[in-house]
C-alpha cells in the first residue's frame, strides 16, 4: 500500500482526492511496473495510477509522486536504468506543466 493509500484511508478522503504534485509517464508498462515495483523497494512514497485524460501516453500508466522526492526518484531510476517518457506538474482540473530537470 503506497503513502497516499494509508493517507487516504487515515483522512478518510478518496485516493483521487489526495492528488500527487508530479506525475513521471513511461512509453511501456514494462517500465511503468519496474518503476512502482523498484520505488516500492527503496520505500519511496509514491502512486501507480492512469494517465489522466489530459495527458497522453503510448503506456496508459503513471507514478504519482510529490515534489520532495524527485531528485531522489531520478537518482533510483538513473542506478535502476528505468527510462521514463514524460514528467509533469500536475494537479486534477488544472492544466499540466512539463516538469524540465
């Protein structure tokens, strides 16, 4: 169970609700599962989740994530070689920004 689950259960607030601030897109799923598979190893907190309708992406999946942990989420992905396609800011209703390194 990811962080935003346990916060989402505490809070009593639907997970959808508990909105992560960036979302990394992969161009396979092969790469989205290694990401929320390797991420949930090194005990980051993090979301596996559908691309949002606004967004497009070849895979269909995304890891949500917050700000605090991007660069430590680079790092893992750089040692673990796990490519993503895409990164934005995101929030649900607003319109996504590219998140440049």
């Amino acid at each position: 169970m990811s962080a935003l689950e346990v916060i989402s259960q505490q809070l009593k607030i639907p997970i959808d609700k508990v909105s992560p601030k960036i979302l990394i897109l992969f161009s396979s799923y092969y790469f989205a599962d290694k990401a929320d598979k390797t991420l949930g190893q090194y005990t980051v907190p993090h979301q596996l989740m559908p691309v949002p309708p606004e967004l497009s992406s070849a895979c269909g999946l995304s890891i949500g994530i917050k700000e605090e942990y991007i660069e430590e989420v680079l790092r893992i992905f750089e040692v673990e070689k796990i490519t993503p396609s895409h990164m934005y800011y995101y929030e649900k209703g607003k319109e996504p920004i590219e998140y440049k390194q």
